[in-house]
C-alpha cells in the first residue's frame, strides 16, 4: 500500500499587505509597458499604517503619476475607509526612483538576462490546471472570501485574509483534506461563532470538492484566535515579493527564491519562471510524465541559460536526460525568446498579483497554453 502523508500550502487574499505591495507594484509596471513596451521596470512597494512608500529602477519613455495609481489600486482593494484600518483617500504616498543602472541595461539591450539566477517550473495531474491539489484549493477559498466580502453575501467581512488547506495523500495521489485554515479580517462586534458559521457556510462548503471530505471528515479553523478585527498595512507591514511560495505551487517543488512583481519581463525572475512552468505543463500534457520540475539558470547578460534540467520525479516514460534534450530541442529559453513567445510585454501583470501566477486559465496567462503538447509527444 502506498505510504501516507500530509502536505499543506495557504493562499492570501488580494487584501494582505504583501499583497496590496504586489498589487501595487504590478499596477506600476503595467502602466508603464501599456505606455512603452521596452520599459525597464524594477518596482518594489511597502505598505504600513497610513503609508505607500514606491520604490526602484524604471527606464522608459511612458510616465505614471504614482500617488494617485497607488491609491486607485488601494481603493479598488477595498481599502476606502478608516473603518478598514487603511483609506486610499488619505494615505500618504512617498516615491522614490531612480534608473536602470547602465551596467545592466548593457547586457539586456543584448539580448542578455536581466540577471543571474535560477528558476524552476512544475507540473502534476493532482488537477486538470496540472498543478498540486492543496495550493488550488488555498486559492479557491481565499478568492471565495473576497467574493463574498464584495458581493456583501457576508457583509461584515473585510478585505485582509488568509487560508490554508492539508491534503492527505497515498503516495502521489490526493486522497482527502484533512485540515482546512480560513482567517478573514472583520468588522468589530461580530460573534466568533457568527463568523466560524457563515465562513464554512459561503467559503468553505462551496470550494471543497465533497469527495475530499467523505472519508474521516476534515478539521476545520476558523479565525482560530477567535478575533481578527485589526487588519491590512495597519497590523502588518506590507511588501513586495514577500509570498513567493504563495505565488508559485504552494511549497511543492522548488523554488530559486526571485520574486515576480513589479518586474519586466527582461528579468528572468518572471519571464524564466513562467517559461519553466510551459515547459512543465506542455511535459506533462503531452504524456511523457505524470509530474515534472523543470529547472532553468542564467548568467547576467548572457542570452541562453546555463543550465536546463528535467525532474521528472520517476514519472517519465523515458529517461530525464531524453526530456531535457527535448526540451532543449523544442523551447527557445532565452530571454528573448520567451518574451517574444508567450507575449510578455503586455499590461497584464496586476491580475497576477493575487491568487497565484500559475494553474489559471485566463487569456493572458499565456504560460498556461499547452499549445506544444502534441509537438513534445511525437519527439520521442
């Protein structure tokens, strides 16, 4: 019989400090690239108790009028009044930017990347996204706090929350939840028992495949401290790149520690990271694994990476080395390459700023194509 074990990943929502950075950040670069698309951008974002502080590298012909985007994008969050701890109408903004530094800009206007480093990309057939069960399911419930909070289906419900989702597993395969965290910022007054009820009434229930829950039940942790009333920038600092694990496959895998936000796509933090979850994807669609880690490196300035390495976690149906020369063979990883192929500067980068870069099906995400799946299968 397979071993058992327990693995968790958590989600935040859009409404967490390190996300509104993100967020922020985000919303600076797609401003920027919808203005000119060869824009340079390295933006980073702190959010605490009544303040935006924005700062960076950016290079680029666009102009952003900072302070009134930040808080545009803090409003549209859901932080408009003081009620919430933080008020897009009367927090201070402070900026301070510089430009690319000329060093690197030398390397990139080669073709070059952005940066040395390392990136990695994974895929599984846990779900029909191809990505682990436990951080979709995190996903899913924290993006079901925010719905309901929006739509006031429970109206008391601020826009500061977290969940965390422990999947049981029988070797590779998931077999049931075992423990589910929801924590959601609210408004004072509101009973602990009011708020554990409707939460796995309109979030919890909803998202949970039933077939998850049959066997031995699941454990549930609602606002488990009993009170979340102080929340947002006011209770905890904010800051760009700070949810990295939340962002990629929720702690499965590896992860070469570059966040994503607030970056164009030159630097290979992002643009390597979404190449290496294609390639993974297109792996697995195309049937040549069951599950694979797909590794990528790169030496500041120089256009093709050092290094590409095929994890296929024993699942491959043929050896790794055969799937990297495929790899290899099929994929253009420079920088370039991948810019020019999944269409990377475009404005798309604020809505991936909350609930993961990985495992949606929405237009942009074009590293979510399994367009080279039919192409990978006939190389063998």
């Amino acid at each position: 019989m397979p071993e058992r074990h327990l693995f968790t990943s958590e989600s935040v929502t859009e409404g967490h400090p390190d996300k509104i950075a993100d967020q922020i950040s985000d919303s600076v670069l797609d401003a920027l690239i919808a203005q000119d698309r060869t824009s340079r951008v390295a933006c980073e974002t702190l959010v605490t108790t009544g303040l935006a502080i924005v700062a960076g590298e950016i290079s680029s012909h666009g102009y952003v009028e900072i302070p009134s985007l930040v808080r545009k994008v803090i409003g549209e969050i859901g932080y408009d009044s003081a009620e919430f701890g933080f008020d897009c109408h009367t927090c201070a903004v402070v900026t301070t930017i510089d430009d690319q530094s000329p060093d690197i800009a030398m390397g990139v206007d080669r073709g070059g990347a952005g940066d040395q480093g390392l990136m990695f990309g994974f895929a599984c057939r846990e779900t029909p996204e191809l990505m682990p069960l436990p951080i979709m399911l995190a996903h899913a419930l924290t993006r079901r706090l925010s719905h309901v909070r929006r739509k006031k289906i429970v109206p008391y419900l601020r826009p500061d929350g977290k969940s965390q989702v422990t999947v049981e597993y029988e070797g590779s395969m998931p077999v049931r939840v075992d423990t589910v965290v929801v924590s959601s910022q609210h408004a004072d007054g509101v009973s602990h028992k009011k708020i554990e009820k409707d939460i796995i009434e309109n979030v919890v229930m909803p998202v949970i495949p039933k077939k998850y829950l049959k066997r031995n039940g699941a454990t549930f942790h609602i606002n488990p401290t009993g009170s979340f009333v102080k929340g947002g920038p006011m209770a905890d600092t904010g800051l760009t790149g700070r949810k990295i694990i939340v962002d990629t496959y929720g702690g499965v895998g590896s992860h070469g520690g570059g966040a994503f936000s607030g970056k164009d796509p030159s630097k290979v933090d992002r643009s390597a990271s979404y190449g290496a979850r294609y390639v993974a994807k297109n792996l697995v669609a195309s049937g040549l694994c069951e599950r694979v880690e797909v590794q990528i490196a790169y030496a500041i300035g120089v256009s093709e990476p050092v290094s590409v390495m095929v994890d296929s976690l024993g699942s491959g149906k043929v050896s790794d080395r055969k799937l990297t020369d495929i790899v290899r063979k099929n994929f253009d990883l420079t920088p370039n390459g991948l810019i020019k192929h999944l269409r990377l500067r475009r404005p798309i980068y604020r809505s991936t700023a909350a609930y993961g870069h990985f495992g949606r099906n929405e237009a942009s995400f074009t590293w979510e194509r399994t367009d080279k799946a039919r192409v990978l299968a006939r190389s063998v």
